[in-house]
C-alpha cells in the first residue's frame, strides 16, 4: 500500500484534521488507494462520517420524511482492528458510500425549492421518494464531483432527485439533459440559460436559472418551473381539465383580474401557491402560468392547479384552464379556485361563463383558451 500523505501528521491533530476533511478529499483518497482510516491510526471511521451526513440531512434537507427521505446504507459490514482492538467500516465498501450522500448534501445547496414538486410526486406515487445509490453514483468520481460543482444549484438538486424519481412508470430525469414526456414515454432534451433571458429578465436567478426545450422553443422561468411543468403533466387526469373559461373583453373587472393573477411577481399572485412560468420565443409570444395549489388543505388530498394563459398578442384573450386529480363533483378544486380567483372571476371560471364581445357571457363559444403553450 502506498504511504498516506497524512502518515506523517501527529496523531494529536487527527481529530482536527477530520473536522476540516472535505468529503471530496476524503474521496479522492479513496479512489487513489490509499486507506486514509488505517493510515492514521485513529478512529475517524464510518462512525464519524455518519454523524456528518445526518447532521447535512437535517440542515439541508429537512422538507419531511413525508415527501423525500435519503436510503439507509446497505450492504456488507467488513470490518478493520485498529492497535488499540477497536473496529472500523472499512474504506472499500460502507464509508464511499456515506461520502458520496454527504458530498451531495454538504454540496447541493438549499433543496426548499423543490417542496411543491415532492407534494405532488407524493400524491401521485402514494409514496415519498426515497434516495438510493443511483441517485449518488454520479459523484463517485472526480471528475463526477467536480461537473456536479460547476452545475448551477437547482442542477446539482435535480441530478439527484431526478434519478430515481418514478411517476407512472417512467424516471423523471435521463442522462443531465432530459426530462420526461410522460405522454409518449418519452424524454425531451432541454438546456439551460446561463445569462438573464429577456422575458424573464427580473427573475432571472443564477442558481435556478431559465430552461428551455429547444425543439419547442419554450422558455421556462427557471429550472424548477420546467420540472414543475413536467410533473403536471404526469397524471392523465391532469392532463386533461374540468373547467375552461376564456375573456375577451379587456375592460371587464374578471378581465383585469386574470392579468393580475398573470403578471404579479412569481414569488405568488396569491399566498400559499406556486407558480410556474413559460413562455414562447417566436412571435407573436405568449405567456402560460401554471399556478399549484400546494401549501393549502386541499393539497393534502388532491393535486390542483390553474393554467393561466396570455394570449393577448395572439387572440386578444386570456383564458383559464383548472386542472384536478379530484373526481367530479370536485367539491375541494371547486373551493380552492375561489380561494385563488376570488367570487366573481371564481365563478365564472367555474360556471364556465366565457366574455365576448357583444355579450356579457357566452357559456356556448368554443374553449379556446387565450393563447396555451403546447409542448410535449
């Protein structure tokens, strides 16, 4: 075995050199053979590396056993004696892979992002996701770790989560650059956009910056706002909708409230959602919102969310679509959409009351509704 290049550091400074091991280094000096454990003669063993990583789970990871959990280690327990009679896990099989889920955590950043995307893989699966070993294998080498450190924040998440993250049968993410098309089980290649794109040019954040499908061309506001709407098309029952209204009439107060839901800051039109952002990139543009009813009661049962389309480029509309997991008669959607578009525009959404010009409503025109991004 070859000499560890730490053999020579008093065995004194062993428990401060542990503290201040990266678990890149640690790593690294695992793949170049050389057995950092038995090297220094002390116990910095799986014990410690193990503590480590459940205190990464709970500060990083803390969104809830509910919705994502991180797989216990498996596998054999081989074990070294130290001089002192003392034991070990062994370098070569439990403790790479202790390292590679806290090279992950300690690495991947802040995971709240991704709560919405949980609760409705929760309700779809019936089952919170679970991380395994394909979920880190990525990073078992060098040159793994150091593209996962390069990738922006949200990045690094989804190569994580997206690995093992199954909805109806098919893996969310394939290779770094697909996302699934669940309705031709499928996957579509994506990019990201590394500098403020202009649609989005207030929201643009560099650590969840926009995406788009270039076969589409359409733009999401960010990373997280593709996966979202990748997920919402997941269900067949949300691919289709209950409601439909549309409004043509640009002085009407439903009118005025739709663009308001439409273009208020993403941070929330209403509180207690999340909202997703697309928009095309050839002209005449137009703007699809998709607001998930995530964080209210209803959640906890169904799946809900509002396309919100601005077509006033294109047809002159806007128009909202409602989308539900909830069998008719649709009681809870019914009382979330109020929540969100308030009684009048609520009810006439959910009345199906469509405004043309020449008539106050027109529940008998077709369901166009006001300009919708089509992809996938």
């Amino acid at each position: 075995m070859a000499a560890s290049p730490i053999s020579g550091i008093p065995s004194s400074l062993h428990p401060l050199l542990a503290d201040l091991l990266d678990t890149d280094d640690a790593l690294t000096l695992r793949l170049v053979k050389t057995d950092f454990i038995v090297a220094t003669e002390h116990p910095i063993d799986g014990a410690y590396f193990t503590s480590r990583l459940s205190k990464a789970i709970d500060t990083h990871m803390n969104l809830g056993a509910e919705l994502l959990r991180v797989a216990a280690i498996e596998g054999p327990h081989h074990r070294r004696s130290r001089s002192d009679g003392a034991a070990w896990l062994s370098v070569s099989d439990e403790l790479p892979r202790v390292l590679r889920r806290l090279f992950v955590l300690e690495h991947g950043g802040e995971w709240v992002r991704w709560r919405p995307h949980l609760v409705v893989m929760r309700l779809l699966r019936g089952e919170p996701l679970v991380l395994g070993e394909a979920s880190f294998d990525h990073v078992s080498r060098r040159a793994g770790r150091q593209s996962f450190l390069t990738a922006p924040e949200a990045m690094r998440q989804l190569s994580v989560i997206g690995r093992e993250a199954v909805v109806d049968g098919q893996r969310l993410l394939e290779g770094n650059d697909r996302l699934a098309d669940f309705t031709s089980s499928g996957f579509h290649p994506f990019q990201l956009r590394t500098i403020p794109y202009a649609p989005f040019l207030d929201a643009f954040d560099p650590h969840n910056p926009s995406a788009r499908y270039p076969q589409f061309r359409v733009t999401f506001r960010s990373l997280s706002c593709m996966v979202g709407d990748c997920l919402l098309r997941a269900d067949e029952r949300l691919r289709s909708r209950c409601k439909t209204w549309r409004s043509l009439l640009s002085e009407s107060s439903c009118y005025r409230r739709c663009v308001a839901l439409l273009t208020e800051s993403p941070a929330g039109p209403v509180e207690g959602c999340h909202v997703f952002d697309a928009k095309t990139e050839t002209e005449p543009t137009w703007h699809s919102r998709y607001v998930l009813l995530a964080d209210t009661e209803v959640a906890a049962v169904v799946v809900v969310y509002l396309e919100l389309n601005d077509g006033r480029r294109v047809y002159g509309s806007v128009g909202i679509q409602v989308h539900t997991t909830e069998e008719c008669p649709y009681t809870r959607t019914r009382g979330a959409v109020m929540g969100v578009c308030g009684g009048e525009l609520g009810s006439k959404v959910w009345s199906e009351e469509n405004e043309e010009p020449g008539a106050e409503s027109d529940s008998d025109s077709d369901d166009e509704s006001g300009g919708q991004t089509e992809h996938g």
